[in-house]
C-alpha cells in the first residue's frame, strides 16, 4: 500500500445515508452521510463506539439495508438502486461478509460442507458434486481446519474455529472484497491473534481489500492500513493508521484514544483521560462542517475556521 | 497487611452428560485488605468459577466443591449452608456481573432494588433507605438521581445500568467486592468512567476487589496483584510489575504477545497460541498448557510442575524456573517488556 500513485478505488462511498423509523418521532439518523474509497488491496478499519452507525455502514454498504441516500460504487458501478436478480449476484458474489457471533452466524442444522458450499452451489462454481467437495476441502484447509471437518455441524467446534468456517464460507465464492464486522471481539485474546494472523496472510495471498469494523482499536491498529473513525452517524477523522494513533487531531479521537487501557502499568499509571463535549466545538448555524484535509491523506471533520486552526498546527 | 480472604487448595467440579468437567482444580490465594486482585484467563479457565465459588452461587448439584476452604475473615465459607449465605451474600461480599441487562430486576425499580439491599442487611427504615439510595447513585455518578431512583432498569443505558450494579453492591459497605468482566459490555469512553468510578470508591471504603477479565489493558490499570489462570489452575501470580514486566510462564508470555500493543511495529506477526483450552472433563496429564506450549519438555507432558518462587510475591508453575531446565530465550515483545521491568528497579533503587 506504499505506491501512492498506484492506488486504485475499489469502493467510493458517497453521502451515503441510513436512517431508521423515518417520519416517526423515534427517527435514528444511524448514518449520515459519509463518504469515503476504500482501495483494492487496503484494509481500512472502522472504529467507534456502540450506536455510532459503524456495523449500520458495512451492512448498507453490502446491501443488507437499502440505503436512505447517498450511493456505493463497487468497481464504478452503483451498487444500490435498480437492479435485477442477475446484477445483484453479481455483486454478491464481489462482496462477501463476515460476522461478529459465530454462534449466530452458522446455521446449526448444515453441515460445515454445506455451509461453505451454499455459495458455491448459488453461483454454480461446481461442475459437479466432486468438485464441489474439493473446493470445500482445499477452503478448509486454506482457514487452518482439515478435510475430516466437513462433514461436523457447528455445535462441534470452538468460537475460533467456527469463525475459520465463516471465513471459509466468504472466500468460497472468490471475493474482492470483505467486510468484516467485529470478526474478533467474541473471541478469547489467545485466538483473536490467529484469526487476525489469517485474515493478514489471506489478504496477502489472495489480493483481498477489507472493511474491518471493531471497537478493539489496538486490533485495528494493527490490521488497517487506514482508519475512520465514527461519531453518531458520522466520520470524524479518517487517516494513515500510525498518522491517526500518533497524531490524532480531532478532539473525539483524541478522546477515544486516551480511554483505552493499554497492558503497560506505568502507562496506566501516568494515563490521562480527554473527555469529549459535542458542544465544545461551537458551530454556529451558518458554519459548514465536513471532512477537510488537513494533511495528505488526513481527513479531519471541522468547520472553516477549526480548517485554519488545525492547519497551522498539525501540518 | 491483613488478610481477609484465603482461598486454599480449592477444587470444584460438575457433572454433566458428558462426564465430569473439574473446572477449578486446586486454586490456592490470598486476598489482602483494600487491594485489587486480578484474575485473568480465557474463556473457560475456571476464573467466573472460582469468584461464584467463593459466593457460594454455583448451583449444587450438578456443582460441587470436591476440595479446600474458603476463610473469609478467618471463617470457612465451604461448609455454610445457603441460609448462612444469605447473611453474607450482599452484605459482606458484594458481586458485580458482567451484563447488567440480566443482572438488575426489570419488574422493580432501580431505587428499589437498592432500598431492599439496606433494610435487610443494614436493618433501616424505608424512609430513611431511599434518602441512602439517593445518595449511593449520586456517589456513582448518576445524574438527577432524586427521579432516577423511581425509573425501571430499562430506563436506563448500559453504563448507567452497570453503574446501579455498583450502587447495589456498594449499599451494604461490603468488605469484598467480586467483579466478574463488569466493563467487557461496555464502551471504552464508559469502561474508563467505570474503573475510575470503582478505583475512587476503593480508596474511599478500603474494599478488597477480586476482578475477573480477560483485558489485559483493564488488569494494568486496576490491579495491584494478578493472578494468571489456565485449565482451572493458577498458572502464575505476582504484582501487577511482575506479570507486565517479568513474567515467567510461557503462557503469560503468549498472552503479553497475542495483542498487538499500539505503539508496536505492526509489520511484525502477532505471536498467537496455538491450539485451544483442553477439554476440562478429561484433563492431559502432566502440564495442561504443555500441548501448546512451544517452550514444552518432555517432563511437561508427564508430570505438572510446581509452583517455583521468583520472589517474595511472584510464583510460577512451569518447569522451566527449575535449576536443571535449558534457558529459554522469551518472545521478543516479552524481551522488550523485561527491559522495562529491570530499569524500573534501578529508578526505585
């Protein structure tokens, strides 16, 4: 991901919004309006804290919720909108998921085979049923389980294995791209570095471009090439992952930043927390607040005047 | 320092369809008055175990101590009965769950649940418990708590909720309090709040805390002493420095090595373990951790080490502390750990 020059979008998100019970006193702006590419081959991680519309971001962008506004382009191609069965397999077949339960995510009453397979079967990437289990077997294989496993239900693996399986289950259509919703949280520490060591060495393999969303943000640190971070519905900040951790400039993020504990004693011992007000910014109504790039490839949320601020600070 | 609570060779077990699962097998430790204990593990290692134990809440059957005593304040807690409990539970031992969405009464209001609290163990008028309540949800930092004591749990948002865990288990000035994972639901910004909240009322009541979490980043900041689990064992326990600074188990240098700490250089591999947790219903012989263990001997898979002392509050159970073992070069990231825990020394020497 060094080559600036070489970077290629392969999905631009625009304006996109998500807003639930619309026209009802309980309406939830979940996402609104964000914009950001995200570059084949990159990984760019999402961080932000519960209900701040980031697990929302990757299911519109995948087309599990039908987008209020604003649109996704996969490859230059909108992704929402009209489209026919055809089309949308297509893209279904680009974009895969995996999700953060993997108790809740694999229908217990499949076989392991069948389950990674469902993908195969739908597209009709199989000639036939040998194939078809040899694609599911070298799928096992490429996730760290064996062949023996194909034919086991669910209930009789562990969290990290069932994991593996959901893995398995994204890769089996050959993808370009994965989001990957809170993949790790449900796991024990010991097993959170196996499956990210996997994701990191599929991705190095197979080409992959990764949309890692996870509130962990020393995981994401670690797995992301760029982060955005997520503010009720927003983007706030958006940078180089070691440019964001080192010199973060929105307050917010330095706020999040300076609350996570990290396994160092004195560290703990000497850490000061920020506490973020909203209001502390002051914008007046006529004020345009939008993400501005206050260094290349550093996006910061802020009006005109913070711009001018931020500008003579940071770059 | 005082003691206030000694776990000793405490074994507990459960039967199940498939057999009999020995989810703590011979824990041995000593609690101190108004520090902080940090239990760490995996999920299954027996740590939720050992701290319900303690509260006598595992149910019995299929639940059963094979094994040991629990002296609270000198006083065995293993042969009491439930009734004898009751008087202890709530009030002596206080206990923080990790979601407070099922731990709270939903059909009873918040102020209420406190209130309850106080009259029974602290033997107040009803009037005179609400005005305490008031006062114990504004200590948590619950704001306009005069109308939030008359609101119902779901009221309330998940850090508050947690918060009201805490008032309840503070109302009766408990001399021990266990939180089981009471921040791994909660946001970063709200898990902040929450330590700091419990860390100030620590000072302020002198309470022992025995914490239970799996975060290592949490442990660092609460914990004065830390005790490492694995299998339904302590596997390794010192100060909060040795364990960070100076471990000696191979399984804590797996831990300190699988998370990626944020200012590592990220092009290097996290060190995960291998493998998973062995299966508690039939345990390996030997060393339970020795199958994924890449420092493991011969001896690991035959014979369970004991616990070697480092120093006067740092022990470990693994055959590598024993004169005859080879040396072992650690990982890396515990090498540069080492470095921090030896320059520490020479500051304070």
């Amino acid at each position: 991901m060094n080559e600036m020059a070489e970077k290629q979008k392969l999905v631009e998100i625009k304006n996109l919004k998500q807003y639930f019970n619309i026209d009802k006193p309980n309406m939830v702006k979940a996402v609104d309006g964000i914009t950001f590419d995200i570059y084949k081959g990159e990984t760019l991680g999402l961080v932000g804290e519960s209900g701040c519309g980031k697990s929302t971001t990757g299911r519109t962008i995948i087309r599990l919720y039908n987008a209020t506004g604003g649109e996704v382009l996969f490859n230059g191609e909108n992704v929402h909108g009209r489209k026919s069965r055809k089309e949308l397999k297509k893209f279904n077949r680009k974009m895969q998921m995996i999700f953060q339960d993997p108790y809740a995510s694999l229908n217990p009453r499949m076989t392991v085979a069948d389950i990674i397979a469902e993908g195969i079967d739908i597209h009709g990437l199989a000639k036939n049923n040998a194939e078809r289990m040899e694609q599911v077997y070298t799928l096992l294989e490429t996730v760290g389980l064996n062949r023996e496993h194909a034919n086991r239900y669910p209930h009789e693996f562990s969290g990290g294995q069932r994991q593996r399986i959901g893995i398995a289950r994204a890769l089996a259509v050959k993808p370009d791209f994965i989001i990957a919703d809170e993949p790790i949280s449900a796991l024990d520490v010991s097993i959170q570095a196996q499956v990210v060591n996997l994701m990191k060495k599929l991705q190095e393999e197979k080409g992959l471009t990764y949309l890692f969303i996870a509130h962990d943000l020393s995981m994401v640190k670690y797995i992301s090439d760029r982060i955005g971070v997520m503010y009720f519905g927003k983007i706030v900040e958006l940078a180089d992952a070691n440019d964001l951790y080192s010199n973060p400039i929105h307050p917010y993020t330095k706020s999040l930043l300076s609350a996570i504990p990290l396994p160092d004693p004195n560290y703990e011992r000497n850490r000061k927390r920020i506490i973020y007000d909203p209001k502390e910014h002051g914008y007046s109504d006529n004020e345009e607040v939008k993400l501005r790039e206050i260094r290349p490839g550093h996006l910061v949320s802020c009006s005109e005047k913070e711009f001018q601020e931020y500008k003579s600070h940071y770059s | 320092m005082e003691k206030l609570l000694e776990v000793k060779d405490l074994e507990v077990s459960f039967q199940t369809y498939a057999g009999e699962v020995k989810a703590v097998r011979g824990v041995n430790f000593d609690l101190y008055k108004g520090e902080t204990l940090a239990i760490v593990g995996e999920s299954g290692s027996g740590k939720s175990v050992t701290s319900q134990t303690i509260m006598k809440l595992i149910p019995m059957p299929p639940g059963k101590i094979s094994n040991g005593q629990i002296l609270f304040d000198g006083e065995d807690l293993v042969p009491k009965t439930n009734k004898e409990m009751e008087k202890i539970r709530g009030k002596d031992i206080g206990m923080i769950f990790q979601d407070p969405m099922t731990s709270l009464n939903p059909t009873m209001k918040v102020g209420m649940q406190i209130i309850e609290v106080l009259i029974k163990h602290q033997n107040m008028s009803k009037g005179n418990a609400k005005d305490r309540a008031i006062e114990l949800l504004r200590l948590v930092g619950i704001p306009s708590p005069e109308k939030r004591v008359n609101q119902y749990p779901h009221e309330f948002s998940g850090g508050m909720r947690q918060r009201a865990m805490i008032a309840i288990a503070l109302a009766s000035n408990p001399k021990l309090l266990i939180a089981d994972e009471p921040t791994t639901a909660l946001d970063v910004t709200i898990q902040a709040q929450i330590l700091e909240l419990m860390k100030d009322l620590q000072k302020k009541m002198e309470t022992s805390i025995i914490f239970i979490t799996h975060d290592l980043g949490v442990v660092a900041n609460v914990a004065d002493r830390v005790a490492v689990m694995y299998a339904g064992k302590i596997v390794e326990t010192g100060t909060v420095d040795e364990i960070f600074y100076n471990p000696k188990h191979p399984y804590t240098w797996g831990l300190l090595s699988s998370m990626p700490s944020l200012d590592s250089d990220e092009k290097t591999e996290l060190m995960a373990i291998p493998g998973s947790p062995p299966d508690l219903t039939n345990p390996p012989k030997g060393d339970a951790f020795a199958p994924r263990n890449r420092y493991a001997m011969k001896i690991d898979f035959e014979k369970e080490p004991p616990m070697f002392k480092i120093s006067e509050t740092h022990y470990a159970a693994t055959w590598l502390l024993h004169p005859d073992a080879p040396k072992v070069e650690p990982p890396e990231a515990v090498k540069r750990r080492m470095k921090n825990f030896s320059s520490d020394k020479l500051r304070k020497g």
